[in-house]
C-alpha cells in the first residue's frame, strides 16, 4: 500500500514526537505546594514512583527534584489531609511558575481530628514513645540507599568567618556493606563545590594546637554519621529504655496533632516531635556530647536538629543542622536532601570504596550552571561571610578559582582528577537507575 506524501510526513512527525517524548532526560524540577487558600504545605511528598525517587517540600511549600525521566512520566502530590494530585512531568513544566494546589479531604481530616484524644488520656509518654520507636525502627530501609543533597559549612574563629564551603552531591548509605564498621556506612560524596579561601592563619594554629598532620576541614559526612550514632546509641536505638521522658506539650500542625516527647540520658537531652496518630517523627532535637569533629579531630558537645520524610512507608533523613561552640570557634554543618532515591541503590564493594577515597579527599570542582537550576538561596550572612573572606575580590571568583583543585595538594594529579570524574559518572548514573 503506498501512502500519500502528507499521510508519511504526518507519520513520521509523529513517530518522530513520540520517540523525543519516550526519551529520558535529566530534569530539575522546582515548584510549590499551596492548599486551596494559598498557605504553603510543609513536608509534603513528590515522588515519580516509575523512577523510585521523591522528595519532600520545606517550610515555604518549596521543592526541588532532580531526576532522569521521560516526559510522559507522573510525579505524585500528596500530603496527609489533602486528596492525591498526579500529573505527568510535561504538564507540570506548563503550569506557571509550578504551583501546585492540593485540595481538603473533608473526610480524612474528621478522621485525623477526632480520632485523637490527649496523651495523658491514653498512655504515658514513655509508652507512648516505645510505640513512636517500634514504627521509627520498622520503617528504617533494610537496603543500601542513596540521595542527591546539598552541605553547607560555615566555621567561625573569634567571631570570624574563617570557612565557608558548600557542595551539591550525593549521601550515600551502604547498610549492608561488609567488612566496613557501623559508623562508616553513610557518607557525603562531593561532586559540584563552592569553596572560599580558608583563614591561612587559623587552619596553621589549628593544626599545631591539636598536633594535626593533615587539612582535613570540610566536614561533610559528620552529620551523617552523627545520624548512625542517634540509631546505633542514641535515643533511637535500642538505648531508648535508659531514657526519661515527659510530654512537653501537644499542637496541631496542618490539621494533625502532634506531641513533644522530652527525652533525657546524662548530657544526652531533647525532644521529639510524632504525629500522634501515624507516630511518624517530624524532627528531632537534641544536645550531644558525642559530635565528630575534623577540625579539632575530637567528639565535642553539639546541638543537632533533624527532620524526616516518608517514601513507601520507609523512613529517610530529609534535613540535619549541627552546630557547636569550642575554644572561641563556632560551627555550623548543614546537609538537606534534594532528591531521594527509595528504592535500592546497588553498589558492590570495590565501587563504594572507591568512591570512598574521593569523599576523604574531595576534588574540587565548581560548575556555576548547576547551582543556578536549583536556585538555592544565599547564606543568611553571605554579606558578612565575604567581607571575612573575600574582601579584596569576590566570593565567585574564589569559588572559580579554587575549582580544579584538590582539598590536598599533596594528593593532586591528573589520574586522581580522572578517578574522581569517573566515579562521580558512575554514582550519577547508578542514582537514575530505575532498580
């Protein structure tokens, strides 16, 4: 049979659509959860299931979501209390300025709202907690897991900022991973950094003051395995029967009651915030005397802050903030999740330890463009934090001028820079696998 010139062109441009739209591509999706009254949604969830990745919005209602797909894909809108929005990633790059609205559902939150009497109705706090770590310990990933994330690290020196780095990159747990110890298995891997000139005089009384042979500052891993420590030692682990604990108070948070569990162990001191009826944990605040700290190469008291989001009923570190004060230096350490990847991340052995020597010497390396599709805001004290260490020139040109370097020049050579892009290739890809 032969077909008319305009029936083959129309054939071909559509085959020719259809191939472009079945393609897979690398998209950063930013956008913004409202309900119906325009208040923004904090913590609710957007994941593409077909992909295995998700993430959550922050306190503003906005989020962003790194993810390779094709444009027929669908991301899912939920949050407990609103009725389920899906739409395909197409249609939400044509919504304007990615808003998205999710609507009440009138009839779950009747269920969420009566349903809840008062703690001291029901049972006591401890018992309370006991059911809040039973479902925490039950919902934690029995895989290795792997997100996209950002770190951000701020040290000040006699009320002068004398580090500022930040990077986007990949944090990534290796659970089963053997032959490695507990606290090991979750680590920050940097990828594209922002790193200012560190204080010259302040890293060289650092190192004579503590006896250090090495530069190791940026401190990226430490909240992560400040993370482990919480559930190897802390009050989520099987520890949490030496605790004391009292209610604080109860508050609704977005139609959902949520209490404050206090907690204390010695120095160990805190609270928890648990929707009273999922019992899921919406952060974690605590003081401990047990922070790792690469400047001091010691453990050091610190107050940490960690919130929580839930994929498929498991449960993912989402933000972390520590911060400490110690002979006169003030630090602060930041890791938040941009994309989650909750289905299994799998690595052998010989790739993560490999990838494992570039996070213990990060290569250095800045790409402006990646940081502009996120759009993440400036630091708070940008202004403040230039004047201390780019006063001569700008903080961009220090960043430039430090990317192509490595943290330890003695380490530098081109093999590494070679070794460093390739693991960092094969980290990228495995993430955007959809198993």
């Amino acid at each position: 049979m032969l077909l008319k010139k305009s029936s083959l062109i129309f054939t071909l441009f559509t085959v020719l659509t259809y191939s472009l739209q079945a393609q897979n591509v690398d998209y950063t999706l930013r956008g913004r959860i409202l309900d119906q009254g325009q208040t923004p949604l904090e913590s609710a969830t957007i994941i593409c299931n077909n992909k295995g990745i998700g993430t959550t919005t922050d306190k503003n209602g906005f989020f962003n979501l790194s993810l390779r797909a094709t444009s027929e894909d669908v991301l899912s809108f939920s949050f407990l209390g609103y009725k389920e929005k899906k739409i395909n990633v197409q249609s939400f790059l044509n919504l304007p300025n990615g808003i998205i609205y999710l609507e009440e559902d009138i009839t779950m939150l009747d269920e969420i709202v009566i349903g809840n009497k008062d703690l001291d109705d029901e049972i006591s706090p401890r018992e309370f907690f006991k059911k809040v770590y039973k479902s925490f310990n039950n919902s934690l990933p029995k895989y290795n897991y792997v997100s996209k994330a950002y770190y951000k690290e701020k040290i000040k020196y006699n009320g002068k900022h004398v580090l500022f780095a930040q990077s986007l990159g990949y944090a990534i747990n290796m659970g089963s991973l053997q032959g490695a110890s507990y606290l090991t298995k979750y680590k920050f891997f940097y990828k594209n950094t922002k790193l200012a000139n560190v204080d010259t005089l302040w890293k060289e009384d650092i190192k004579k003051k503590y006896n250090l042979e090495y530069d190791s500052w940026l401190n990226g891993t430490a909240n992560l395995n400040q993370f482990l420590r919480l559930l190897n030692s802390g009050v989520l682990s099987k520890n949490w029967k030496k605790f004391d604990f009292e209610l604080d108070s109860s508050y609704y948070k977005n139609n959902q009651k949520v209490h404050r569990i206090r907690f204390k162990r010695g120095e160990f001191t805190g609270y928890v915030d648990c929707f009273a009826k999922t019992l899921k944990i919406l952060e974690i605040n605590y003081e401990t005397p047990d922070f790792p700290t690469n400047p001091f190469n010691k453990h050091i008291k610190a107050n940490v802050s960690i919130s929580f989001h839930y994929f498929n009923d498991n449960v993912f570190l989402s933000n972390m903030t520590s911060s400490y004060n110690f002979e006169n230096t003030y630090h602060v350490n930041t890791l938040k999740v941009i994309s989650q990847k909750f289905s299994e991340f799998k690595m052998t052995s010989d790739e993560y330890w490999g990838a494992n020597t570039i996070a213990r010497n990060p290569y250095i390396f800045y790409s402006p463009n990646k940081w502009q599709k996120l759009g993440i805001e400036n630091d708070s004290e940008i202004k403040v934090i230039k004047r201390d260490l780019a006063p001569n020139t700008t903080l961009e040109a220090q960043y430039l001028n430090n990317s192509g370097k490595w943290f330890y020049p003695s380490d530098s050579n081109s093999s590494y820079k070679k070794q460093f892009l390739k693991k960092m290739e094969q980290v990228e890809d495995k993430f955007y696998l959809n198993k």
